[in-house]
C-alpha cells in the first residue's frame, strides 16, 4: 500500500501481478494521466493509468518526448499517485535514464518509485532492454515494456510511423515481444503495429499486450486521454477515436468570460463578499438630504 495518496482515503490499488493475471481474460483498460485532477476524475474506469512521457508533447508543447527530465515525471507521477486510489499507477521512465547500463537504470527507476512511490515503470525497447528489465524485476521493480513503434527512437525510425510492414521489421517486433516476456516484464505496450502482427503476438507471448493503434485482439487498449477528450488537437493518430471535445468547451467558456467580464455583468453579487450592505451603504447616503 502506498503513503502517497489522497489524504484520508482508503488505497486498494490493483496491482502489477494482477494485471499479468488478466492475460486472456477481460480486457485492460488504460489511460495516460498527468495531473492529480484527471487521475481523480478517471481512477474508478482504469485498470492502470499510466504517467506517459507524451506529457512533452501534450502538456509541456514539445515536438517529442526526447526532453522529458527526471523531475518532470516524479512530479507528474506524485500527482498522479494523489488523485488515484484504485488503479495501478505506472511512470514512463525519460529517455536517456535506462539505456546506458542495467545498473544505472535500477538507480533512476528505484528513485521515481520511491519518490512518487508508483507501482512499476515502463520503459521502451525488446531484445536489447531484456538484460535490463530481468535486472529490475529480480530486484523487485515491475516493468512494463513498450514495443513496435517507440516514440523515444523517433530519429532512429526517422518519424512516427506505423512498424512491422516489412518482414525483417516484423520479426523483430515478434522477437522483442518474446524476449520482454522472458524477461520477466508484467505487460507490454504494442504501439503503432500493423494489426495482423499485433494479433499474433498476443496469442504467442504468455504476459499482456495492451494495444495503442495495434489490435482490438490486444488484451488491453490504452490512449493518450487528451486525445480521447479533445484537448490535443495538434495532430490525430489514425488510432484515436475522440469521445469528447474539452478543446472547444474551453475556448466556448474562455470567450463568455470574456465577454462578461468586459461588460461589467461578470462578478455578480453572487461573487462578491459584502456586495449587498455595501450597495445598501450606497443607496442610504444618495438618500440624505444634501446641503443647500
Ligand atoms: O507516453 C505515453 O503516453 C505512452 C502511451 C501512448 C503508451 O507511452
């Protein structure tokens, strides 16, 4: 049970084994998070939220999430962590922070855990992070892998494009699946894969494929909620379906407040502390005689 949660509340968070429980059975559902606010207003619907690093992109206005920091996702985590009660929280660990070396990975994910005190990390990369994930799980750190198309190697894929059309690009994606599985990762995020292969590997590896622009045949499905509610709407992926458009209630509630504020009619009394005896103060010395 964690210490950093909503004051008061009680915590009963599913857990990581019992997402890798759900292989084949209902399916997972996830969603980003950033804040403390939309983790509340989403923890009853999720299975996992996930702390992602397109926060780069969705919050912070960068062009990939190459400049997400450390102290970026353990402040975005801790919020996170404080809005939830009942999902499983995951933090994405920032490029640069586990590639190096199994040892210097332990380190930075060992710190987002014990500092936003989240149930497990994911990071991004198959055959050769599986050395790395088996390394953080024997010493007690889940991992959930990412796979397919990873936004962390956008220069190496040079842009964001679906993989696996290709046969050698497609045994790869397969070969990765296989070896985050052997290596002990919880589930694994299949992104941006075309379907027939995303399809494949879910019914080849034993742990959870949680799909986002792969297969409905995935276990799980995960989106960016930005996109879901229409807040993001500098570029849709082919994969995401919008269920709301918070983009144009907010610029619909910008222009009315504008609007009254500029006619004077926004604050009402309604807003106002002592508004009533000060407009009655008003209206009694109007009402004395004045001096000849
Ligand atoms: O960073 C992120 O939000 C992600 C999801 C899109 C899977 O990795």
């Amino acid at each position: 049970m964690s210490t950093n949660s909503p004051a008061g509340a009680k915590v009963t968070r599913t857990t990581p084994p019992a997402i890798r429980d759900r292989k084949g059975g209902d399916p997972l559902v996830c969603l980003t998070a950033y804040t403390h606010q939309v983790a509340k207003l989403l923890d009853d619907d999720m299975d996992l939220l996930l702390v992602g690093d397109s926060l780069a992109m969705v919050l912070y206005g960068l062009d990939t999430t190459l400049g997400v920091t450390m102290e970026m996702m353990i402040a975005h985590g801790n919020a996170v962590m404080r809005g939830s009660t009942t999902a499983c929280v995951v933090v994405d660990m920032p490029f640069g922070t586990y590639q190096e070396s199994k040892e210097v990975a332990f380190r930075n994910a060992a710190r987002i855990m014990c500092e936003t005190r989240c149930q497990a990390v994911k990071l991004e990369g198959g055959v050769e992070m599986a050395e790395t994930i088996a390394f953080l799980v024997d010493r007690g750190i889940p991992v959930l892998a990412h796979v397919g198309l990873t936004p962390q190697a956008v220069n190496k894929f040079g842009g964001f494009r679906a993989q696996g059309r290709t046969e050698e690009s497609a045994r790869q994606i397969m070969e990765d699946s296989l070896a985050v599985a052997e290596a002990g990762a919880f589930a694994v995020v299949i992104e941006g894969t075309l379907e027939p292969l995303a399809r494949e590997i879910t019914d080849r590896i034993a742990i959870p494929t949680i799909g986002i622009g792969a297969s409905p045949h995935c276990d799980g499905q995960i989106l960016v909620t930005e996109d879901v509610i229409g807040l993001f709407t500098e570029f849709k992926p082919r994969f995401v379906k919008r269920y709301g458009n918070m983009g144009d209630l907010i610029t619909d509630a910008g222009a009315a407040y504008a609007a009254e504020v500029k006619a004077r009619s926004f604050p009402g009394p309604e807003h106002c502390f002592g508004f009533e005896a000060a407009a009655a103060e008003n209206a009694e010395e109007k009402a004395e005689p004045q001096p000849a």
